[in-house]
C-alpha cells in the first residue's frame, strides 16, 4: 500500500523541484530564524479558498488558522481544546502580528448548515452543528431581516454576518483589547467570492463591505 495517495507524492516532487530547490536560501532562513509573520488570517478549511494564493504569499509572511467557515469563538476558558484560541494567542503574543484578517467567501457549506440546521439531514451532525452556534445571534439577525428572501441571499449575507462576529469575538480576547488598545493590532475582515475572484473588505465605520 502506497504510503500517501500518488498524486500527492507528484505533487510533492514537483514541489522539491520547482519551488523548494530555486529558494533553498529562503527556507535556509526560515529554518534558522523562526518566522516573523506581520498577518494572521482566521480562514474557511474550504479547499477552494487558498489564503497564501489569493494574497500572492510565499512561506513564512502568513500565519494562518483553518476552520469550518472560518469562525472565532469568543474568549472563554471552559472546556478543554481551544484550537483557534491558541493560535489567536500564540499569533498575539509571541509572533507579534500586526494584523488578523477575518476572511468569509461565497457558498460557504458551514453557513448552509447554520441556515439549515432544523432539517433532518443535519441532525446527524455531531459536531457542525455545535461549532455554527457560535454565529447563532447573527443568524437569527439576518434572518429576520431577510425574511421572504432566497436562500442563496440569505446565505450570501449571513458569510458576510459570521465575519462581523468573528471580529466582534476577536475582541473579547483580553490580549487583543490590550494591543488594539496601543495600536499595535489592527483587526480586518474580507469576503471572497470564489466566482469572480472579488475580495471585499468591510469597512467598520459603516459595518458594510467593499471591493478590493
């Protein structure tokens, strides 16, 4: 039996030949000094939506957490597993990032659980249903404001609300207040559409958000 699927194994030749090998001083230096990353992203684990791709990164200058339609949990200290949590903190206060991006994108399958959470199919969820809790105040805003619209409207607006949240839930971390508070942390939240390619950023004055 093959140790990893074939196409990864090309895949990660290719790499070594093509990328690795023309930088090898690069990563020469990753190894050596750490990484030294001015941006967190909190994003969506969706396979279409490649954080270091959009942004033209290369390895080292993005500090990225993945997760189920890119959410934050507010800060809390129950329980016993806080994946992004600590990633939020080790980001804060030991890379000293000077930005965390929130970033949302369209047809996102998390917030179609949220929205469809009362239908049979998603009662077996053991654990979607739990993690989309987090963004329930903002689910029942848009659906109330929204109320007799498509699903595809509502869902496209709640991806756009979950952000909102998130960065409302970035600031309950007493490690964020304290450094937002100094102006050494900046807090962002984006929305991509994956049809398009358009990256909208949310302007916080006006809670609303704009293209690129």
């Amino acid at each position: 039996m093959s140790l990893l699927p074939e196409p990864l194994a090309d895949r990660y030749r290719r790499f070594k030949f093509r990328h690795f090998a023309p930088n090898l001083d690069h990563y020469a230096d990753l190894a050596a000094h750490g990484q030294n990353p001015e941006v967190m992203i909190v994003s969506c684990c969706d396979s279409r939506v490649d954080p270091e791709m959009i942004f033209s990164a290369v390895p080292g200058e993005l500090f990225v957490v993945r997760n189920v339609a890119n959410l934050v949990p507010p800060y809390e200290r129950t329980g016993k597993y806080h994946g992004v949590s600590a990633a939020l903190e080790f980001a804060a206060l030991n890379l000293r990032v000077k930005h965390i991006v929130v970033m949302g994108h369209s047809n996102c399958g998390g917030i179609r659980a949220s929205l469809e959470r009362d239908t049979a199919r998603q009662t077996e969820a053991e654990f979607i249903t739990n993690w989309m809790s987090i963004i329930d105040e903002g689910r029942e805003r848009v659906m109330g404001a929204w109320a007799g619209r498509g699903l595809a409207e509502m869902r496209a607006e709640l991806e756009r609300e979950a952000v909102r949240v998130s960065i409302d839930n970035l600031r309950t971390f007493p490690c964020v207040q304290t450094l937002e508070s100094r102006g050494r942390l900046n807090l962002h939240g984006t929305h991509f559409d994956i049809a398009s390619g358009t990256l909208s950023a949310l302007n916080q004055a006006t809670n609303q958000f704009v293209a690129v």
